[in-house]
C-alpha cells in the first residue's frame, strides 16, 4: 500500500501543536511506515505536493498565511486543523478586538525597551488582516483537534481515524482548549 | 400540593404543581444541559441550552422556566435539539472573547466543560471581537466583561440572595452588559464584596484576584469550616493546595444562611500584618529577639512565679481578646485565676458586656445573654429596626439578611441612628435623634407604640408601660429630635408588624449606656410583633468570639481590669491577642509599677513592641477549635493550612506555663 501523503503548515502559531505532534514518542515508528510527510516546518520543503492529508497549525492574521492556507487547501484531499489557533483563533485572536495600527505602534515603537521604534513596511512583508481567524473562517475544514496544544494522544487518534478511513471527531474526554 | 404525572422521553415521570419541567427533569436523573440556571435562583430562560420539545409547542422551548402541567408529553433529546445546543454555544463563544488558554477558569468553567460535551471543536460563525473592558477597581474581585455569557447569575445572587442588588444589566440588545450601580467600576459602587457573583459565574467572567492560577479544583483538598471573624458563624467550604488557600466558597449559597462577606471569603487569602513565628524576648537593650518556644515558656513562668510571690496574686492581671477561640480563653482562664489565682481577668471588649449586662439585668433581674435571640429571625421579621449600628460593615452577613428581608420579603425597615447608615436604599422609615437622646427617643418610641393600643399583656409588657407612663410623646419627641408624624408612622408600623426584631450594635455601644439597652428591650417588649412571647433582640459584639469569652466568664462582670492596668497595683499583665490584630493605642496605658508583660499574638504590632516577652499565635484558619456565634451556638472550625513549625495552639502554650509555674 501506498504511504499517506501529509503536509503540514504553521502559520500564526507558536509552533506547539508540532512539538505536541512530535511528543507521540514511539508511536512515531509505526506512524512513519504508513505516513510520509512531505511539505511541513520541521522537513523545510517549500514547494506542495499534491497529498491526502494538509494539517494547518496556527491561525490567519496576515496575507501570506492567507495564501500559504488557501495553497494547502489545493493541494489536499482533508485538511485537518491542529489547535486552539487554527480551531478558533486561539491567544494569537487577542488582537482582534484593537484596531491593527495600534497593534502595530505597541509593538514596534511603544514598547518600553524601543528607542526611536519604526514600523517597518518595505514591500514583500505581509500585510496584517484587521482580525485575525482561524482555519475555517479562510477555507473549508474537514476535522479539529482543538488543545493549547491538543494533547499529543489526541493528534495521535485523530491521524489514526483519518488512516482507518474515518473522519475524525474528538471524543468529549479527549477535548481541552488548553 | 397537587402531585402530576408527565411523559419524559417516552418515560412516566412524577412532580408537583408548581415545578418548572426543569425540576422534574433534574428530580428523575434526566440529563439536561444548563447555564443560566443555579439551584436556589429564579429561573429566567437567558441561555437557551435546557431547551426541549413539547407536544403542541409550536418550538423548542426552555424546561427551566416552563411550568409543568400533567399530561404534558417532553422530549429532551433528540438530533435537533442536540444541534440546537451546539448552535447556541458556537454563539456565544463567538458573540464575546473566549480564549480559554489564557482564561482563569479554565478547567473550572460550565461554558468549557459544555462545549466539551458537545464536542465543539470549531466555531463556525464569524467572531464579533468587541473590545470590553475589564474592571479590576473592585480590592478582591474583577469583571472581565470578555468572558460573560449574559447568563445573569450573578446578578439574580446579587439580588435575591445578598439583597444589596448592586449588579444589574446595562444598555440593551447587542450592547446588554453587566454593571455595577449606573455603571460605576465595581469597587466604587454599593458592592459589599461578598464574592457570591463570584462563585455563582459560570464562566471567568467574575473572577477573584487572590484565587487567580492558584489552583484548579481538581488539584485541591476541600475542607469544610465555619469563619469565626464576626460572630455570625457562616458555614465555609476551603479548596487547599499546597498547604495554601486557594479560595472560599459557600458550601450552600443560596441556602436560609448561605452567603458569606468578605471577611471570610477573601481576607483569609491575604497577608496584611507580620506574622509572629517565633516566640521574642526583650533583651538587655530593650530590643526583642528570638528565642525558642520553652525558653520564653520557661522566662514567663518564672516571671510571674516571682512576681506572685513578691507582690500577691491580685498584682497580675490578665486581659484577653475576644477573637480567641474557646480553648484558648479556657486555658487563659485556667493561667490567670487557677494557676495564678488572680481576680483580675478582663476581656479587651469587657465594657461592652458590662454594659449590655447591666442593660438587660435593669430589664429583667438575673437574665443573661440567651435572652437575645437568633440571627436568622432577621429573616423570619416583616420589620426590622436597626438602632445603632452599621452590618453591612461590621458583620456583612448579617447586615445582607437585612437588605435581603427588606427587598425579597419586603419586610419594613425602620433605622434609629443619628449618623450615615449604608441601608438607606432600603430603609422605610430613618429616625435620626440628637446625639445623647437615644435612651429617651426609643422609650417614646415605645410609649407611641403602646398609645395605638398594642395587645400586649405579660407581666414585663404591663411593667414597661407603667415605667413609661409619664412621657408625653409630642413633648419628648420634639427634645429627642424626631419629628412627631414619623414617630407615629414608626409606631403605625410597629403596632401592625406580626414579628418583628431590634438589632443595634457599635454606634449604641459606644455610648457605655446600659439605660440605652435596657429601652431597647422596652421597646422589644412591646414591638416584637404579636407572635413574639419575648422580646427578639440581637446585639452585634464587637469580636468573633465576644459571646463565647462572655459566657466562659472572662469578660469581668464588675469591674474593668482594663482600666486598672494604668495604676500601680498591677505588676504584671499577660494579654492574650491571638489573631486579632490590635495596636497599642487600643490597650489602657501600662501603669508605671508594670514589671513584666506577656503578649501572645498572631502579629507583630505596635502594641507587641511594647511586651517583655511575645509568643506566636497560630491564626483561625490554622487550627480546629470552638468559636460562638454571636446568638450563642458553639461552632467547631477545621485545620485549612498547617502554621509554620513553632507555632503551638495557644491553649497549648497557656498550659504549659500553668504547668511550669505549678513545678
């Protein structure tokens, strides 16, 4: 049998669902004979391949991860969103009740440890969306494995329904948003 | 009342007239999902979440707030509704800023554990993301408007239970929030910081700062306690991890005497004095310093073995606070007249006992303080009279039952008090006699009574109403200072009242004027409502334990060894403190033949610096011991935290002199 085809993506994020991913332990042995990972943070690929699986950690708060999701949702069959941000918006959704100007002034010239601060705006940086959403509010999303970061027991029984052929739905005991 | 019969998913299930289907639901073990509800409150339908179907309801409607009526056929769990609920979650997580990960009370939170249930792992509605603010002027308790769902407990607590109604919605539609007052940043309003809003939240919406990531319940012990600070006795419920305080709670908020004040629920969290956990000698250069437990135990001891023996034992005296518990005033009792065999012992509060005392003895000959009555007959009353005193401040529970009396039971109540009173929302009637004239406005408060013919016939009523018949009430009203009309509309509402109950406390106390009391039981007498055989009187003493050290007999019945202390007979003086925080201004100035004083203390004061000798006191929450209300029960408390090593029980530290002066 073919191994499933998975690429993953972090965006507004800090990289937690990955580590909780990889917290698996052994059970990463097995996985890595059914799986390959192709496009993900920790492989450093670029490019998308076409896959059957995308996970998309992290939530949408600038264009370019607008685009990196919207790029993800083409190239996959199920997107599975990984998170507390690509499920609901998560800590990164705390600035979206301030308008994005002020974000910006507190970040880059308030701050108390910036002298004479700028906020840099040369072109190529993406733009920030006035708020910031999670995966489902951007593209369409198959299944969620919500958490602060989803335990990794959760990560690990939601990619083993989506390898029996099931769309995964965390039991109630299994869920946490934190 | 009428028993019904309902068919519940198929299933016959019994209730009474007058249960919503929520109740039945809830009494037959059927599963319902709830958020504006909390048993003890009236149901108002905000949520949505109990929604079920009803045959011939045109749609889903809320169990909580429908009345159940026999024959009534209810499903309560089907696909649709099962839909319904995850819908009307996924909104309100929407509708405000939930981020759980940051939030207090996640992990001890229904809104949490809800969407938990209903697995709701996304939200599929765009965010609305409204900037809200976060009130944290209040000194235990902040609001973060982000995480309320609307559900309106609190404020329905704030009304029903606590009586004060400081919260309430404000704005309207989609601006609805909660507010204190018109508006105002919690800690500037009428709030009384009780922490009931508090503990009812479903969510982190009201939250306290001391039991802010502290803990979660699940990591936490619960011990079950009684507060001993002022003398009402509240039931209290503590969640301890780490041998520390997480937070207080209510085990029955919204029971007959449920809720608590901020004395028992928050102060207990914090440290505001310096601990004394060790015990300190004086040295050659008037300093003091540490020394271990049996070597000030052995210093004292020996101290006023000398002492005894030198000048006799009327040249020690003991004073005591009323904050100790039982044990502790026992042992002290035992030290001072046993072992010592002194007669002069006294309790900081002695004036006060001496004065009620007497009050009550020029009332009725040999009564004692079970004359007084009981707390909860504030809640029994359909008029309250309030001489003198301020509850909301100095026993907030106490002074919550009023406000509750008066605003859900609409009993009257009428303020005798010259000065500021925190009722006046509630009050009906505020006689305010001049300063010095109290004693004579409630004796013509009394005869006004008793000219609208009250029927009252005992022995003592027809003693009080020939003691009183030379005053004429329009004369003495106008030298009292009250106004003739309000008099005669407080007398009007006297004489109609069915039960009705006197509470007076500090600004009567104050006066040392046992005349004032003993008009206070005149007016019992005749005003306690038809249904009363006795007069229903309730002081509010001054400490937690007043009653207790007063019936134990500390409090000296005839003389004031506190005043004695600024002669010279007295040599030596032992003051039990325990955790009661007292400055040296509180204490008689020491007389200049004062050799040797002993202070056994919780903190370090103004009023230690000045002892030869401080022993370590352990505070209530440290130990497992009696207390009595202020209406006489005796109440244990349990262990929450253990003291540092060092600190003994101070009955134990007390016998272990005895035991050493008696070597």
């Amino acid at each position: 049998m073919a191994k499933v085809k998975v690429a993953t993506v972090w965006l507004e994020s800090c990289a937690g669902c990955h580590m909780s991913f990889l917290d698996i332990d052994e059970a990463i042995i097995d996985l890595a004979n059914l799986v390959e990972f192709t496009r993900t943070p920790i492989t450093d690929i670029k490019e998308f391949p076409q896959v059957d699986v995308g996970i998309v950690e992290g939530s949408v708060g600038n264009t370019e991860e607008e685009k990196v999701l919207k790029e993800l949702r083409a190239h996959c069959k199920i997107l599975m969103a990984w998170g507390d941000c690509a499920c609901f918006g998560g800590v990164c959704a705390m600035r979206s009740t301030l308008d994005k100007e002020e974000v910006l002034r507190r970040g880059y010239i308030e701050t108390e440890s910036t002298y004479k601060g700028k906020i840099p705006r040369p072109p190529g940086v993406p733009a920030l969306l006035d708020q910031v959403k999670p995966a489902n509010h951007v593209v369409k999303v198959d299944c969620y494995v919500p958490g602060c970061p989803p335990e990794a027991e959760a990560i690990l029984y939601a990619l083993k329904e989506l390898l029996a052929g099931r769309i995964p739905v965390l039991p109630s005991d299994m869920m946490r948003f934190d | 009342m009428k028993e019904i019969t309902l068919t519940i998913n198929g299933k016959q299930v019994k209730g009474k007239e007058g249960d919503t289907v929520l109740d039945i639901c809830q009494a037959n073990g059927i599963d319902l999902p709830t958020l504006c509800h909390f048993k003890g409150l009236k149901d108002v339908g905000a949520c949505r979440l109990c929604v079920v179907e009803i045959e011939r309801e045109r749609r889903p409607v809320p169990a909580c707030t429908y009345p159940a009526r026999d024959g009534l056929v209810i499903q309560t769990k089907n696909e649709k509704l099962e839909k319904y609920r995850r819908l009307i979650l996924e909104l309100m997580f929407t509708e405000r800023n939930h981020l759980c990960a940051q939030c207090v009370a996640s992990g001890d939170c229904e809104l949490q554990s809800l969407a938990y249930k209903y697995q709701m792992d996304n939200a599929r509605y765009p965010y609305s993301w409204p900037a809200l603010p976060v009130d944290s002027v209040n000194d235990y308790l902040v609001i973060d408007h982000n995480r309320c769902i609307l559900c309106g407990r609190c404020i329905r607590t704030c009304d029903e239970i606590v009586g004060v109604h400081t919260l309430d919605f404000g704005y309207r539609g989609w601006k609805d929030m909660v507010v204190a007052d018109l508006n105002q940043p919690l800690g500037t309003s009428s709030c009384i910081s009780c922490g009931a809003c508090f503990q009812v939240c479903p969510t982190g919406a009201i939250f306290s700062k001391s039991s802010a990531y502290k803990g979660r319940p699940e990591e936490c012990q619960k011990v079950s306690s009684i507060c001993p600070v002022c003398g009402v006795g509240c039931q209290i419920e503590a969640l301890v991890k780490d041998n520390r305080l997480v937070r207080i709670d209510s085990p029955d908020l919204t029971g007959k005497r449920g809720i608590l004040c901020h004395k028992g629920r928050f102060a207990p969290l914090y440290r505001n004095n310096e601990r004394i956990d060790t015990a300190l000698v004086k040295n050659g250069r008037g300093k003091l310093e540490s020394r271990t437990l049996s070597e000030a135990i052995g210093i004292v001891a020996k101290r006023f073995a000398e002492l005894k023996a030198r000048y006799g034992s009327n040249s020690i005296a003991g004073i005591a606070s009323s904050q100790a518990s039982n044990e502790s005033l026992k042992a002290f009792k035992e030290l001072i007249s046993g072992t010592i065999g002194s007669e002069l012992i006294d309790t900081i509060d002695g004036d006060i006992y001496r004065t009620i005392m007497q009050g009550i003895n020029t009332y009725q000959k040999d009564a004692a303080l079970d004359i007084e009555t009981s707390i909860e007959e504030i809640l029994k009353s359909d008029c309250i009279i309030v001489v003198g005193a301020n509850p909301l401040e100095s026993h907030p529970v106490a002074g919550s039952y009023i406000t509750r009396a008066a605003s859900q039971y609409r009993a009257k109540l009428i303020i005798i008090d010259p000065s500021e009173n925190t009722f006046s929302y509630h009050t009906t009637l505020w006689l305010k006699p001049k300063e010095g004239k109290e004693s004579l406005a409630l004796d013509v408060l009394t005869k006004a009574v008793i000219n609208k013919g009250t029927k009252k016939d005992s022995a003592q009523a027809k003693k009080v109403t020939a003691s009183l018949k030379d005053i004429n009430v329009k004369q003495v009203s106008e030298q009292v200072g009250i106004g003739s009309d309000e008099l005669l509309e407080a007398a009007e509402i006297l004489s109609k009242s069915k039960r009705s109950v006197i509470i007076y406390g500090e600004g009567i106390l104050q006066h040392k004027n046992p005349g004032i009391i003993t008009s206070i039981f005149k007016l019992g007498t005749i005003a306690s409502g038809q249904s009363a055989s006795k007069p229903q009187i309730i002081s509010l003493k001054p400490k937690g334990n007043s009653r207790g050290a007063w019936d134990m007999g500390i409090a000296s019945p005839s003389q004031s060894v506190m005043k004695s202390i600024t002669g010279n007979n007295i040599k030596a003086l032992y003051i039990l403190l325990a955790d009661d925080y007292i400055e040296a201004s509180e204490l008689p100035k020491f007389g200049k033949g004062l050799e040797f004083v002993v202070i056994q203390s919780s903190y370090l004061s103004s009023a230690t610096s000045k002892a030869n000798v401080v022993l370590p006191s352990p505070i209530w929450v440290e130990i497992s011991e009696k207390y009595s209300t202020l209406d006489g029960v005796a109440k244990s408390t349990s262990r929450l935290i253990k003291p540092t090593d060092g600190i003994k029980a101070d009955s134990q530290i007390l016998r272990e002199i005895s035991k050493h002066i008696n070597k």
